[in-house]
C-alpha cells in the first residue's frame, strides 16, 4: 500500500542529501513531489531520478520573495500541497572567538528565518490536515563546542514546530520535526578535501555514535515518510530523534 497516494509533497532542499533521499521515497509511495533549491541542474537532475512528473523550482529560502513563489508553481502544477518538508539548510562551523557576523547573519538567514518564512507563505497553499515537517538536527540539545550558531538555530526550529502546531490546530495542520545525527550526504564532500581527509571526518564522526557509523540518508527519509503519512497523525509539535544514539552517548 502506498502511503502517499495521490498526495502533493514538496521538499525544499530536495536536490541532494537527505532532501533527495525523501523525495524519491514520497514518489514511490505515490506522491507528487516538487522539490526546491538554488541550482537548476541539479534539480532538473533530482527531478528525473525522483519520478512520478516531479518538478524542481529554483528558490532561495534566505530571501523571502522567492518563497511565495515556489508555492504558487506547486500549486499551478499539481493543486494545495498535503505534505511539506522544510529542509534546506546550511552547516557552518566554527569556533566563538572567530565566527564573524556575515556567518551568523547566513546561518540564522537559512535555517531559522528561512524555515518560519518557508511555513508561513506556505499557508494558503495547504490543505486542512496537512503534515509539516522541520529538520532540525541531534546537536540541537547537546551543546557541541564549534557549532553554537548552528545549534541554536536547530533548537529555535524546534520552538517553531512546537508554536507553529498550537497556532495551526485549528486547521489540523501538524507541525513535527526530524533531528538526524551524523549522515553520509554530499555536503561531506565539498569544499576539496582529499579522500583521506573525508574518511577521517567520517571516522570521527561515526565515533560520536552508539551505533558507530554514519547514517544513510535513505534511513532518514523513513522517517520523514512516518510524519508524512497517516501512521504519525497524533503527533503534533514533537521530534523524532533519528541520530544513532549520539544524544546519549
């Protein structure tokens, strides 16, 4: 059976990574899916290995106007949106004494005024008992040294979720979020590191979990296709924890 039938799911984020892996997994459960990001080739990419007449929109959620817009396309090409997944993301680190205002403005810029924009210009585009998703990350509650603006802006996403559930209940729109630990996405591999670099980072990162290894970012899309579906519809304003027991470790 599949899960998503005849629903329309957008992805913001949905050209790589995690945001592609869950796109792909809608469109086998039946959805329409549109994804959106800043690159049109990659998206046109993502599009023809999603399927089911997926359409990728190039739109940047750091700059509002383009969000409105990403809607209204969905809206001309499959009808009001039963699934949204706020993903686009960006991951700066860096230390306290060194992180300069132009990081902080981008961070908070994409991952926290861009996901409350993303939710808000999404509203006259979705349907009664639509399911919102919001990632947000494990380091969000576990005070990471290097990755302060990061984390706060992964925990103010929670407070977003939580908020954004009270004041959409009469809608019985429901608003969760998905924290994943350390995941083998595409983002590991820019910035030119060498091969033996990237294993390093990928050996101390499986070492911060219990279960001593990286996430697949197909392992994280089952988890946005729970609080997409009807299985988690009396969840409101949670967080699935998907971080291979590195909040406990």
């Amino acid at each position: 059976m599949k899960k998503l039938k005849d629903k329309v799911a957008v992805v913001t984020g949905g050209n790589s990574g995690i945001g592609l892996a869950t796109a792909i997994l809608f469109a086998e459960n039946g959805a329409k899916v549109a994804i959106t990001g800043r690159d049109q080739e990659t998206l046109d990419l993502a599009a023809e290995k999603i399927g089911n007449h997926a359409i990728g929109i190039i739109s940047d959620v750091s700059k509002i106007e383009n969000i409105a817009a990403q809607y209204k396309t969905v809206s001309d090409n499959f009808g009001k949106i039963d699934v949204l997944v706020v993903n686009a993301g960006v991951y700066i680190a860096g230390a306290l004494a060194d992180f300069t205002e132009a990081q902080f403005d981008q961070s908070s810029n994409i991952n926290f005024k861009g996901v409350f924009f993303s939710v808000q210009k999404a509203l006259p585009y979705l349907n009664d008992g639509a399911s919102i998703i919001l990632t947000s990350s494990s380091v969000s509650d576990m005070g990471v040294a290097g990755v302060s603006v990061y984390s706060a802006t992964k925990a103010a996403v929670y407070a977003l979720a939580k908020a954004f559930s009270s004041e959409l209940a009469d809608r019985s729109i429901r608003v969760n979020i998905i924290s994943p630990g350390p995941v083998e996405t595409p983002i590991m591999k820019r910035g030119g590191a060498t091969e033996e670099q990237l294993q390093g980072v990928r050996a101390m990162a499986s070492g911060t979990t219990l279960i001593g290894r990286l996430a697949a970012p197909e392992e994280i899309a089952e988890g946005f296709l729970y609080l997409a579906s009807d299985a988690s519809k009396y969840m409101l304003g949670g967080e699935l924890l998907l971080d291979g027991g590195m909040r406990i470790k």
